[in-house]
C-alpha cells in the first residue's frame, strides 16, 4: 500500500496520468483585498471565484484556499483504512478553524453547479495477503451480492493463517466495511465541530454531501481478470455502504488509463452500481485545459461532472 504526501494532482502527475488534491489546511482568513483607498469610484466588487479546490492530510496545519467555489475533502489519509488527522478536531488539529471539512462548509461560496462541500475516500482492494502476511482488516464473514464471505487457511513463506476468502464476496465486504467506517468518521467529525458551537453548522449525515471514489493504481489492488472483477465487487460494496447511509451522489476520481486498469471497464449495466456514476477527471494543467476535459469520455458512461487541474502543487476543481 502507498501512503502519499503530495497533492493528489501532483500524485497522478507523477504516475503518467495526473492528480488529485491539493492547496493547503488551517482555515485561512480570508482574501485580502486591494486597501479601499487604492480603489476607484468606480470599480465594482470583485468576481466571485468559480474555481474550487480539493484538499486532504498533506494539508493539514496549513492555509487553506481562501472562498473556493466549491471544496472537496479527503476523508482518509492516503489509504482506504486510514483518517486524515484534521477531517474534524483532533488532539493534533484541536479548532474547528483547523478542520478541513468546516473549511468545504463554511468557506466554500458555492458559486458553481457543484454542492459547496463534498468528500471523496481513497480506495484499494489488497486482497487477504499481502507481502506474505495476511491484511489485518479483511473480513472473514459477511453475507454479500456474492454470497457469503467465508474462511480459507492460507500458508506463506511467512506461516500459516485462517483468512477470509480471496473471493467477491470478501472483497465486496472489505470495501463495505471501509466506506462504513469513513461514514462514521464524518460523523465523529462533525460532532467534534459542533461542540465548538461553530458560527456556521456541519452536517454529519452521508446524505448531505457528493462522495467521490479515489481510484488509482498509487493504492493497492488486485491483477488481472480475475482480479479486476475482485476490483469491481470492492468498490461495490463501498457504493452499497455509502447509499446505505443515505448517499444520494456517488462517482468516480479517476483517469480512464487507472480506472480500466483496476476494474477491467465499466460502461455497460454488467458493472452493476459502478455503472453510470459520475466522474471527476484529473490531468490538466491549466483551467483551459480542466474545461476541455468535460468533453472527455466518461470512463463509467456517465457524466464528466469534474475536472481537475494542477498549478504550483496546488489542485485546482472545473465544474463542467
């Protein structure tokens, strides 16, 4: 598994097909303008920014963008199983003012088609050993689409194991119990920013925001055809615990290089609930170039909803 410091933009750069998320942590306060006296009679107030922005653990502690358009924040930090340390106040980020999901909520202008604050969760799907040892967090039962996951005794170079099963079923529970999980984190999340009696409320239900899969080959995911529909059954499940939890918006982060790579495609209905989802396509480097990417094809035959583009490793959001 990769844990990743960079911005995500930055991040995909780096792999051939570029990033994810960036600016920065700590709520900034404010834009400062030109001094009023420096201003003519005439001029008017100044365009609201159409620009939003996506921001995760790499910037914690930091300025965040100053009223983005729309913010999207990174539950994790840098793997599925993981939290970023300011998604809500912690012992190391203790003010709200640090937190990035108030920061989406409060400081987002919403000027844009795109809700002001959305979330997006980094995905993989490492199967029940990895490097010879078994994934202290693959499941060993659950009743599933598949079927239900069940044991298997695994031997390695490293010993002998009980493990859940390699198989869909299993992977689709994994994935479950990882978008479970982040939605409990939103929810602590917000309770902790609630208890500072912020000026603005944060909402803790999943409904009240898109949530965006990260899917890249950064992370760690199964080979082949057979590991592909692995793939897809684990971000199955992630989907069916986010909708479960009242999710209405779910879609893809992606290229359509990584996201063919690790799911094998998925444009038609056998994809099942990865089928249609919208996407948010990174790769540009100018917003110029994150408008002409809207024309994109969609690599779940959905809508491009999203584009990303990258400047000064700062991720910068296009709503098509």
């Amino acid at each position: 598994m990769v844990r990743r410091s960079l911005s995500l933009g930055v991040q995909l750069a780096l792999i051939g097909a570029a990033g994810m998320i960036a600016a920065t942590p700590a709520l900034a306060a404010g834009a400062r303008g030109s001094d009023a006296g420096n201003r003519s009679a005439s001029a008017g107030p100044a365009a609201t920014s159409t620009v939003g922005h996506d921001i995760s653990y790499p910037q914690c502690g930091k300025t965040f963008p100053s009223k983005p358009a729309f913010g999207i924040v990174g539950v994790n930090g840098g793997l599925a199983n993981d939290l970023n340390p300011c998604l809500g106040p912690t012992s190391a980020y203790p003010s709200y003012k640090q937190s990035e999901l108030y920061w989406a909520v409060s400081a987002a202008t919403g000027s844009t088609t795109q809700p002001k604050a959305s979330l997006y969760l980094n995905t993989a799907d490492p199967g029940n050993i990895y490097n010879g040892k078994p994934i202290a967090d693959w499941p060993k039962s659950g009743s599933t689409p598949y079927g239900t996951c069940v044991t298997v005794t695994v031997t390695t170079g490293s010993g002998t194991y009980v493990v859940g099963q390699n198989s869909p079923a299993c992977a689709w529970q994994y994935g479950h119990n990882r978008a479970a999980r982040d939605v409990s984190w939103l929810a602590s999340a917000a309770t902790a920013i609630t208890a500072q009696s912020p000026p603005v409320p944060v909402s803790g239900a999943a409904s009240s925001y898109p949530w965006w899969l990260d899917v890249e080959t950064a992370n760690s995911w199964q080979a082949g055809p057979s590991g592909q529909a692995l793939n897809v059954a684990d971000l199955q499940g992630m989907v069916a615990a986010l909708k479960s939890a009242g999710a209405t918006i779910i879609g893809g982060y992606s290229t359509s290089a990584q996201w063919n790579q690790i799911t094998g495609g998925t444009t038609s209905t056998a994809a099942g609930s990865l089928y249609g989802i919208p996407n948010w396509i990174p790769g540009a480097r100018s917003l110029s170039g994150a408008t002409a990417n809207c024309s994109l094809p969609s690599f779940t035959s959905g809508r491009v909803t999203v584009t990303q583009w990258t400047a000064k490793s700062t991720d910068n959001d296009h709503a098509c």
